[in-house]
C-alpha cells in the first residue's frame, strides 16, 4: 500500500488515516524508524501484552534452555 502523507514545521511525521487504521497506530504508539539506502520504514513496536498473546513458534524446556545456556557460555569463552 502506498499512501501520501506529510512532514509537520517541527518535522513530525503524518502518515494517512488508512495507513495508520491498517497497522492498529493509536496516539502514543512506540514506533520503529529504519533508513537504508535513502528509504524510511517505519513499524509499530509491539507491547509486551501483544507478545505475550501470541501463540509461541517453538516451545524449549527448561532443561533445553539450560543446555543451550551452557553451550553458549562455553562458546563465549573460546
């Protein structure tokens, strides 16, 4: 989707009232701003409440975590 918007006179960021409505950008909303190579992207930041109500990709025992714990440790001390 590609929108128009504007930049303020204190260069505040506008973007249309579609665009925001589609990414859920309500006042306040923590956003983040990538450049690369002259191109601005901007991403809504995920609240914890909103992590946590996903779904889990991979589910890791305790006794996984802690190996996984120890492997890297030791292979930061290499």
């Amino acid at each position: 989707m590609q929108s128009v918007g504007k930049v303020g006179s204190k260069g505040e960021l506008f973007p249309p009232k579609e665009i925001r409505e589609k990414l859920k950008l309500k006042p306040n909303t923590r956003v983040l701003y990538t450049e690369k190579q002259g191109v601005l992207t901007v991403e809504p930041i995920p609240t914890l409440e909103e992590l946590l109500s996903v779904p889990p990709v991979a589910e890791v025992t305790l006794e996984e975590l802690k190996a996984l714990r120890s492997e890297l440790s030791r292979r930061a001390e290499e």
